[in-house]
C-alpha cells in the first residue's frame, strides 16, 4: 500500500486518510468528492493507494473471519458484516471459549496491521457475548501476508456449549434447620447462566456417615453434584471431603489457587462430577467456584495441574461481605 500526500487532480480512486471538507476517512474519492476538495481551497489530500496484490481492509477481515470460522454453526459463532476494516465475532450460546494461544500469537505476529483481539480462554459466554474482533488496522494489506495470517486462524477458535442440564445443591446444617436461601440462589443464578436447571432441594447434616448417604444417592441422579457445607471446609480431611471417599468417591483437588474461592474441592463419584463450593459461592460475585462450574458444565472437568494454573490471575475482585481480607496485621 502506498500511503502520503497527493495532488486533487490524482487522486481520484484513491482512499482518504483522514476526515476534511465534510468527506469521511477512508472515502474511495471520486469525481465529486475531488470537486469538493477544491472548493475547500485543497491542492491536495493524504490518500492510501493499492499497490498491486494488495486487499482492502474490509475484504481481507472478512477473508480472515472467514479462515477463522468457516463452519459458523458448528463453532457456535456468528460473524458481523465487515466495516471500517473490521468483523465482530459472537457467541450464538451459552457456554466457554476454547482457542488456541499460540495459533492466535502467531496470526497477530505476521502484520501489525492485520489483528484479532479475542476473550481469555474459558472465558463464560452468553448467545450475543462477542468473542473477538478482527481488525485490519491500515486501508490495506497484501494478500501474501493474509494467506499467512489466515493458515494460523484455521481451528484457534470456537465455543464450547455445556453438556450438562441439571445439577444437585446439597447443603448441610448444623442446627437440623435448613440454612438461608442465599447460597442456593446463588448457585441457581450461576448455573442458569449455562442453561442447568437445579434439582429439588437437599439438605444434609453436617456429619461425614449423613452426607456420604446423600452423595451417593445424588450422584445416581444426576452428573453434576454441588456441596455447599455450614461450616467451612478447611482440611482435605474435613467432613465433606472425606464424605465423598467414604461414599467411594475419588479426590481430584482440595484447595485451589484464586481468591476469592481457596477452599474449593473437586471430586468424582461415579459418573458425577462433584464440586464443593467455597463459602464466598454464597455470593454473586466472582470466585474461583465460577471457573470450575463453567469448565465442568461445558464437559471440560480441570484436573489438579488444571487449577493449580489458574492461580495466574486468579487473585480477584474483592465481594462486598469481605471488604480487604488481604490486609495484613497493621499493613496496608
């Protein structure tokens, strides 16, 4: 692409870098837009010009959304139409976003001028959430450099939808009463967001022979089973944690790397994914539960190396009930 100062009498067919005398940028300029220039009072304008093999921005982005999504439905995406050297990418439903990282650094590092800005792997989706956008930054880029950014996109992107449709909250109590609603609301929230609907109501008592007896009744019931304890699990040898090896499940994880959401636990029990949820699920707020969730809803259950990375960013947003836990006696 050629691109600088150009007298008004050759620039005709070019495209206008910048906005001046009422023409829009990137304005393929023609007879009556040149005649508008010079009642301006312009000799000349800053124009992008086609070199030969080049493409104009608006092909080559939907040429690369094309090589980045060729089958739209079964990636579970929709593309904009292209504009200003731009195609949005967006989610047709629920579910997570599985790319390839090293694909998608590898298209970005052909041409500063030809970009995809996407969402963080597994980020949650919801039907109209964009994904990503593609932008061709300059007014165009040679086709050589599209075909090489295009043979990275093939394959780097797609949703994933959740595979599951229903899931068991067990919550336990310690006084032989239910406990208050808000940690069953919460959960129902989070799991709705992904198209689960939430079984009848489950309490357990607070004791290791009780809630063994309901998590093997439950995970005969469903492949999604959720513990929500009174108390707060703080040892892999604590009541539910270990209630789940006496019913002859399996410990994948206890503990995990973000805040808030530390006393997480992850296991399997039959067919079931169990997870215990950390007190801070309680809240809407953003914890480390929702990682899990949404991992395991969508048919990809994190194993213990799986959450022990989730630790890089995972220090999160503090929730409204736990104003600063983080400080330090007598710290900042």
């Amino acid at each position: 692409m050629i691109f600088g100062p150009l007298p008004i009498d050759q620039a005709e067919g070019a495209i206008l870098a910048h906005s001046v005398a009422g023409l829009a940028k990137g304005t393929v300029l023609a007879a009556p837009d040149l005649a508008q220039l010079r009642a301006a009072g312009l000799g000349q304008v800053t124009v992008a010009q086609l070199a030969p093999g080049d493409v104009p921005e608006n092909a080559a982005a939907q040429q690369l959304a094309q090589a980045l999504v060729p089958y739209p439905s079964g990636q579970g995406l929709r593309l904009s139409a292209a504009g200003a050297g731009r195609v949005n990418l967006y989610a047709t439903g629920p579910g997570i976003l599985m790319l390839d990282q090293a694909r998608l650094a590898a298209l970005n590092a052909v041409d500063p001028m030809i970009t995809i800005a996407t969402l963080p792997a597994f980020a949650r989706l919801g039907a109209g959430a964009m994904v990503a956008t593609i932008k061709i930054i300059s007014y165009a880029v040679s086709q050589a450099d599209l075909q090489r950014a295009a043979a990275h996109a093939a394959g780097s992107l797609r949703l994933l939808p959740p595979v599951l449709d229903h899931a068991v909250l067990i919550e336990t109590t310690t006084t032989g009463t239910p406990p208050p609603d808000k940690g069953r609301r919460a959960t129902r929230t989070r799991l709705e967001r992904l198209g689960i609907s939430l079984a009848d109501r489950v309490v357990a008592a607070h004791e290791c022979a009780a809630l063994s007896q309901v998590l093997a009744q439950s995970a005969r019931a469903t492949k999604l089973v959720l513990v929500l304890t009174a108390s707060a699990t703080s040892d892999i040898h604590d009541v539910a944690p270990q209630a789940l090896l006496s019913a002859g499940g399996t410990l994948t994880r206890f503990g995990m790397p973000v805040d808030p959401g530390n006393l997480l636990f992850l296991g399997q029990l039959g067919q079931a994914t169990v997870v215990g949820l950390p007190g801070c699920a309680r809240s809407p707020a953003l914890n480390g539960a929702d990682w899990v969730l949404e991992r395991v809803a969508c048919g990809q259950v994190p194993s213990s190396a799986d959450i022990a990375a989730m630790g890089v960013g995972g220090l999160l947003k503090e929730i409204p009930t736990r104003p600063r836990p983080r400080r330090s006696p007598g710290g900042q």
